[in-house]
C-alpha cells in the first residue's frame, strides 16, 4: 500500500502522475499538491461536469481538494456546485489584488473542498499575459491541499496547453461523436508539440510536415519523451463498449500520426440525472445519485485514486456506500498482507493482486477488472519451480511473484480476456 497523501490535518502526502498508480501517488513530482487538470478540444463535452463531480469524489474520500476554474472567459463552476456568486477570482490574482492562489479559495459547502472560481467578465482573466500565465502556473504548487484539479475552457489557446501539460496528470475528455473525436485528437496532438516547444525552445510546428514521429527527429530524447507520453481518457456520455470504440479510433490516430499511445481511464454514461444535477446546480455526486452516471464517476474516482484508499480508511468524510466499499476493500487488503497494485495495460486499467496463503501454502494471484470482476487466478503452490528458480526467502516470495506476473502482463505473456474487460 502506498503512503498515505496528505489528509486534512495536513500530514505527509504522495501522490500520482497517471491513472491507477495512485493519485495522489507517485514519485518524480515536484514538492506541493497533485495537478490534475481536464481538457479537450470541444466545448459542451463535459469536462466541467466531470471536473466538478472528481473534486466531490475526491474530497469525499478524504482529500483537501481545491477545484480550480481555469476556463479563461468562460468560467463557470460556481454555478455547478451551487455556490453565491464569487466575491474574488483569478482576475484579482492578475491583477496582483491578492499574492496567493489560496487568498482566493471559496467554500463550496461540500467538505474539503474549495474552489477558486474563473473570471468570466475580465478581460485579464480572459486571456492572461505570457508572465500572468507563467506566475499562475507557478502558484498551482503553493496551494494548501493535497489534490488541484484544474478545470480548463475548449480550444488549443496556448493557456490552456501550457495549463494541461503543467499538471502530473492531464486528462482528455471527449464524448463518442465524430466531431468531437476529431477535436480530442487536434488537442492531443496541439499539447504534445507545445509540450515539446516549451520545453526545447525550438519552433517544432514550423518543422512539421506530416505525421509527428517521422517529421521530428526520432534520436531527439525531448521527442522520444514526449511521444512516449500517454494519454489518459475519459469518454462522456457513452457506455463502455462505445467508449472501447473511440479509444480503439483515437488509439490508431496517435499511434498513426504522433507516434505516442492514448489509455482509457472510464467512460461516464449519458443520463438525465447528470443534466438535471447541473439544471438543480448540485453536483451528481451529491445528489444521493448512486448508478448511471454517478456510478461510473465513482469508479473513475476509485481508479484515479488507486492504491490511497487508505487515506478513505482513515480520513473518509462521507459514509456513502461506496467510500465505505472501497474502505472495508483496503483494511481487508492490510489485514490479508496482500501486494495490490493497479496496472495500465494497453487497452485497460486493471488491479493485480498477490496474496501469500502462508508457509505452508503459495502464492494466490488475481487480475480484477476496474469493477472488481476476477478475470484472471491462479494459485502458485510454494514446491512450483518458480520459487525453486529464484530461490528468495519466504518474505521475499509474494514480492517478486508479484513482479513476475506484472511484467508477464505487460509483455502480453499472461493475456487477459478482452471481452470480460470491456
Ligand atoms: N454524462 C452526461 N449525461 C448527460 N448530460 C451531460 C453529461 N455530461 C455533460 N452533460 C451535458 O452537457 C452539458 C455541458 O457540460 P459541461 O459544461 O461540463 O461541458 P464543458 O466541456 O465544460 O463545456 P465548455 O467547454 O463550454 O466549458 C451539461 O450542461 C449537461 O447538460
Ligand atoms: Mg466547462
């Protein structure tokens, strides 16, 4: 189990850079919260609603989240979560009213997390300055909580490239339709090259003449970095199978033309309740909703925040069913000694889990599904010839399976039923 990330009372944090290692979790981040930040090319598909419903989610399981409004002339998310009309805003942070990004965070009424409402009328706020952008960037860091989730407005302004590509993990919403696919796509391949100029310095637009990894220069390890990137995907108001097509679409586009991978993290299904919930300006999530669309935010937020679930078990805020799943799930996981880790395969998100059935027993081995299905197990007894081979101590024994059956399914070695993954 990974450390616990930083809960309110202000205790030590870790956090994530994907989906499925653990938010809040992984190494190689900067000091200062987890950033997540939601974008896409098309308007209207979802990414405030979903933005919105992640920082309940999050919040509910114990988290200090800040929700921030970074829709540059369009912000709005006040209006979701139902809260008076802001007093204070980003234009007052550009316009050097206030020092810190935390002098603006509002209460939203939902415990642990605040907001810090958009602009919607200023022009500063609309379109910031190249520096207004740079110290905002900066300021995400310094804010006091464990988790920023950054909503962010349509289009490919390089504001909201440089926004999205600042964060650990950027995550790309589209929804199924045609229009929308080919936007995602535009978006995805707009913050990879702004990702790549930013960090290099050197024009690479200019130099693009066809399909990404054929222009650049396959040797440039700025290149190789940023194509080996991949991208995390929320597919809005579709069910599974359909969010499986778009992925499988917008998988080829990016292995095609960029060179680089897309994964989808969940779909959120189309449902009225979600319509009624922005119309009632309470989030889904609150509204006491617990299938459709609130379901598969559930189950999203399960996933973004993997292996801290501990942090529910010891800090949950709300006694819904599902924060009390996942929290009797992670003490049952403690209790039972067993390794659990979440895995980005190619066209899944999965949870392998090892447990050690004691000394006179083996090793027992399960793949789950993002809803918890079984679709792989197997019992290793301790006389099979892999322990022989490696010849580890009885402490040692489940760590190294565990490696062992990871990298077997990262190879394509071990093949998980497709089907039931859908
Ligand atoms: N899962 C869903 N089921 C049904 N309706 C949905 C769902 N998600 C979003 N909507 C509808 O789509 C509308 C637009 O959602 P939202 O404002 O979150 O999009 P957006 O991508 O943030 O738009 P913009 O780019 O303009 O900020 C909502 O008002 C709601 O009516
Ligand atoms: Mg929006």
């Amino acid at each position: 189990m990974p450390p616990p990330p930083q809960r309110t009372d202000g205790s030590a944090q870790q956090r994530a850079t994907s989906p499925g290692s653990g938010p809040i979790g992984a190494a190689n981040r900067p000091e200062g919260p987890a950033i997540w930040a939601l974008g896409g090319g098309k308007g209207g598909i979802g990414k405030s609603f979903i933005a919105t419903n992640l920082a309940v989610g999050a919040a509910r399981a114990g988290y200090r989240v800040v929700l921030l409004d970074a829709d540059l002339g369009g912000a709005n998310l006040d209006t979701f979560l139902g809260c008076p009309r802001p007093t204070v805003s980003l234009g007052d942070f550009f316009r050097k009213n206030v020092a810190t990004l935390d002098d603006l965070a509002m209460d939203t009424g939902v415990p642990g997390l605040s907001l810090i409402a958009g602009d919607a009328d200023s022009l500063a706020a609309a379109a910031p300055h190249h520096s207004q952008k740079e110290k905002l960037i900066r300021h995400l860091r310094k804010i006091s909580a464990s988790l920023v989730i950054v909503d962010l407005g349509a289009g490919t302004s390089f504001n909201t490239l440089d926004l999205f590509n600042a964060a650990d993990m950027g995550l790309v919403v589209t929804v199924p339709e045609p229009t929308a696919i080919q936007n995602c796509f535009s978006f995805i391949k707009s913050v990879t090259l702004r990702g790549l100029e930013r960090r290099s310095g050197v024009k690479r637009r200019e130099a693009m003449v066809g399909p990404l990894n054929r222009t650049l220069d396959p040797s440039d390890p700025e290149v190789q970095r940023a194509l080996a990137k991949r991208i995390p995907l929320i597919i809005n108001r579709a069910r599974a199978a359909q969010a499986q097509t778009v992925v499988r679409t917008l998988g080829g586009l990016a292995r095609r033309f960029l060179g680089s991978q897309v994964d989808l993290v969940g779909s959120v299904r189309d449902d009225p309740a979600a319509r009624k919930s922005i119309q009632q300006m309470r989030p889904l999530l609150e509204s006491g909703a617990a299938d459709g669309a609130a379901a598969d935010l559930q189950r999203l937020i399960r996933l973004l925040i993997g292996g801290d679930q501990a942090a529910a078990a010891t800090a949950p805020t709300a006694a819904d069913p599902q924060t009390t799943a996942a929290v009797e799930e992670s003490k049952a996981i403690e209790e039972s000694k067993a390794i659990e880790e979440r895995l980005q395969l190619e066209h899944a998100v999965v949870r392998l889990r090892t447990e050690d059935l004691g000394s006179g027993g083996g090793i027992f081995t399960q793949v789950l599904s993002p809803e918890g299905r079984a679709v792989f197990s197997r019992a290793t007894p301790y006389t099979d010839p892999f322990f022989q081979r490696i010849s580890a101590s009885p402490e040692e024994r489940p760590r190294l399976h565990h490696l062992a059956i990871k990298r077997a399914l990262s190879t394509g070695r071990i093949q998980l039923p497709a089907r039931q993954l859908a």
